[in-house]
C-alpha cells in the first residue's frame, strides 16, 4: 500500500457566494418600508498552509477533489448571509504548487506559509444596499459570484541541506541512520529504499538536515528506476554527497564509473551544476573495499573531489564527514541573501485604462467585451428580470461600453458577446442614447415612498382634478 507520496493533482472548488435578497418592509400601518433585503454570504477560499507535521500528500492522493462552503443568501428584514467557512488544507514544508502547464504558482517554504488555490466568490447585494435617490424601492437584487475553481498540481521537494546519491544498496541508508537518528528500512537488496529518508545531524554549533534519496540508476532522468519521481527532492539541497559502493559485487561496475554514470544523470536532469560535491568511499570495513578505496582515491582527488573513507557498519570515518558537511552548510547559509522585510508595492493604473477592452472576434463573428467589471457584473445579473437587466445596462454605460463598442465600428444588430469563448453572454445590440433606467422612465421607484404632500396641495389637487357634469355634458353636445 502507497504511504508517501510526492505528486498529486488536485482539485479545488472555492465556495460560491449567497444571493442578495430582493425584499419589502412590511408592518402593520406601514405596508411599504422600504427596501429590506440582505446581502449574500461569501464563498469560503480553499487556502494551502505548510505544516512541518506533515510529510507526504498522501492524504491528496486518496481525496484529490476538495471545496468549500458555500455563502448563505440574505434574507429580508436587512439580514446578511452567513459567510461560507475557509477550507485550509495542510502541506509538507517544500511544497511547490503549479498549474496544469507547469507554470510555478507558489513556492511554500517555511512553517506557517499560505497560498490562497481557491478564491471564493462575492456575495450579491440585496435591494437595501442597491437603492438609492433615484431608485428607491428596486425590485430586484445581485446574484452571488461563483467560487474559483481549478486543477492544481502539488509536487513535494524535500527541504534538506544535504542530499545522499549514489546507486542503490551502495549505504546510503545505512549512512543516514548512524549519522542521525532516522530510522529507514536496511536490507541487502537493490531498492530497499522506495521513500526519501530525512534525518537531522548536530555537528559542533551546526544542525544540519539530510536526504537519503533512492537509489538512482543510468537513465534515471529519463524515468527508469525511481531516480526520476525523487530527483527533485535534492534541487533544494546545499551539498550533494556521493556515496560510492567499493565492496560491490557486481563484475561490470566500479566506483569511478558510479560516479560518472550518477554525474550524468544530474546534469540531465538540470539545475545542479553549482551544488558543491563530496565523495563518500563506503564499506572500508571489508579487505577488498579498503584496497579499493586507496586505489581510487588519487584519481577523485584529481578530479578535485573532497574525499572520505567510511564505514557505516564500523561507524568509521564519520566524525570527519559530519563536521565537513557543518562546514559546507555554514557557507551556504552565510552567502544566502537575508530576506527582506516585505513590502507593499503599489501599481496605479494608467489614466487611459478603462479596465476593458472591445476586440471584434471574426471567427465567432461577434464583438467581444472583456474586463474584471463587466464579466463581474454579468454573472451577478439575474436575466430573467427585467429590471436587474436594465441595471446592468446602465452599468455598462456608464462604464463607456457603448462608446467603445460604436468606435470598434459596431451597428445595430450585431453580436455582441461579453466574457471569454466558453462562457459568454451574447446579445443583438441595439445602441441608444439612453440606457437602463432612464429608457424605462422611473424604473426601481414606487410613488407610494414618495414623502406625503402636504393636506393644501392634496386639497387643491383634487378641486383641479374635479369635473363639472353640466359643464362636460355643454362642452360635448354636438347640439
């Protein structure tokens, strides 16, 4: 059964924002209020936190679709939604998040460290918070925005300082557990190690991590073996530490060409050159591997290798090594830039940005409307009242659309599509110099709200209004 895993795709859904509420006040004496309707509830976001507890994304890989709350609608007498709740999904320290393209969406490093995948939507505004001066009693409200949703990919790359290559059962496991109080399966067979190993290691004033990863062999950056699932987790590695069998009791094989075959492995996959490389000459403790060791270690030397003869099993040489990779980590922390405190950077829009644009589509044969406001406005439209209709008209007119739509030389009758191919609202346009509201007059506004006339004026409207029978009958009588 799979217990780590290091690659997942998973999939997010933010929660959607509530509906607004279209309502009137009523009570007893006082049949029209006013508009009373509450505000829709938030979509919950579906947010990655990095948690040191956590080791593997094992729990992704069994559960890969994972969503939010959803906000609650509002509801008359100005009563407010309730927000969908957050959902936080713990990952392993060194995850990286990417897109179904393999574009870098976030590098999470660091206890505590947050990556909003999901953002959920707005809630819609209720009548109350849309009426105004000129329109007091609207009759309709906004609709909730739909959450986020998209397949991400997580990928695991270990945070350690030093990272144990070589090919397997050449002792790198071995090496990790007398090195450090990791505890990884030992056994004499190729592959024992099908998981990275992280132990940690206290050299003088330096603690230090390290990486056991599985053996690699020739082609591993190509996908044979397991070298190609956990090359990645030595890219965030200070040191590469090569450990070499030389009591290996396979005739075609040999330190030196290990090591060439390992080398090359690394530079396919990229990314390596500038790791520093320490050479670990493994199983002195056998006759044959001390001879082999005092043969070889003239020509690493000349390669400029940093060379050390060791013995898990004897527990020989490791003082040495460990202090050495102290040191090599030291550096590395030291010429590490000191993180900046962070900073706000503000970036005004350009005056001539009217926040959309108007391109003429010619396959679809259709003038298309894009930007973050009219797409906005769009999905909270409810397009079976008119009135919320004309309300996004008038949106869209004061925003300029109709202006920028008669420069893209846009007529009457055209098509014209606002939002992207695969979701779009399409209508006929027909241009006017007035839109929304004021074509239907005093649309959104009851008279019944209107503040009472005073009792002279209400006296004086109706002597006006009355007729004289005498007077209709003489003004009609064709006789």
């Amino acid at each position: 059964m799979t217990t780590f895993v290091d690659r997942v795709e998973l999939h997010v859904a933010a929660g959607n924002g509530g509906h607004g509420c279209a309502s009137v006040h009523r009570e007893k004496f006082k049949p029209l209020g006013g508009p009373d309707g509450g505000n829709g509830g938030r979509g919950g976001d579906v947010t990655l936190v990095v948690d040191q507890s956590v080791t593997t994304l094992l729990e992704y890989h069994h559960s890969p679709h994972r969503k939010a709350t959803n906000g609650q609608p509002g509801a008359g007498d100005n009563r407010s939604g309730k927000d969908g709740q957050d959902l936080v999904l713990t990952v392993p320290d060194g995850t990286v998040v990417l897109d179904k393209q393999g574009n870098v969406l976030a590098d999470l490093v660091g206890q505590g460290t947050t990556f909003v995948a999901g953002q959920g939507g707005r809630g819609g505004l209720g009548n109350a918070a849309l009426s105004s001066a000129r329109r007091k009693a609207p009759g309709f409200a906004l609709l909730g925005e739909p959450g986020e949703a998209r397949d991400i990919v997580l990928e695991l790359k270990t945070v350690a300082d030093v990272a144990l290559v070589g090919y397997p059962s050449a002792g790198k496991s071995s090496l990790i557990s007398v090195l450090s109080a990791a505890k990884p399966k030992i056994a004499d067979y190729p592959f024992t190690t099908l998981v990275p190993n992280l132990g940690v290691v206290t050299a003088g004033s330096t603690v230090y991590t390290i990486a056991d990863v599985p053996g690699l062999i020739p082609g591993a950056s190509q996908g044979r073996g397991l070298g190609l699932e956990f090359l990645r987790h030595v890219e965030r590695c200070s040191v590469l530490v090569h450990v070499l069998d030389t009591a290996t009791l396979e005739s075609e094989r040999d330190p030196v060409t290990d090591l060439d075959v390992i080398e090359e492995e690394l530079k396919q996959y990229g990314g390596l050159e500038d790791r520093p490389r320490i050479v670990v000459l493994n199983k002195i403790d056998i006759p044959d591997g001390q001879d082999l060791a005092d043969m070889i270690r003239p020509d690493l030397e000349e390669r400029g290798y940093q060379v050390f003869e060791v013995s898990a099993v004897a527990r020989t040489g490791l003082k040495e090594l460990s202090f050495a990779l102290a040191g090599i980590v030291a550096e590395a922390r030291a010429a590490k830039p000191k993180e900046e405190a962070t900073r706000i950077v503000i970036r005004p829009k350009a005056v001539d940005d009217a926040g959309f644009t108007v391109t003429y589509d010619e396959h679809e044969e259709v003038y298309r409307v894009r930007g973050e406001k009219p797409e906005r406005w769009v999905r909270q439209t409810d397009f079976n009242n008119d009135e919320a209709v004309g309300y996004l008209a008038d949106r869209l007119n004061r925003l300029g659309v109709e202006d920028e739509l008669m420069k893209a030389g846009a007529r009457a009758g055209d098509g014209v599509a606002i939002g992207s191919e695969d979701n779009a609202v399409v209508f006929d346009w027909e241009p006017t110099m007035m839109a929304g509201a004021e074509m239907l007059g005093r649309r959104g506004e009851d008279h019944r709200l209107e503040a009472p006339r005073p009792a002279a004026q209400r006296r004086r409207d109706r002597e006006a209004e009355r007729v004289d029978p005498q007077r209709e009958y003489d003004e009609f009588d064709p006789f």
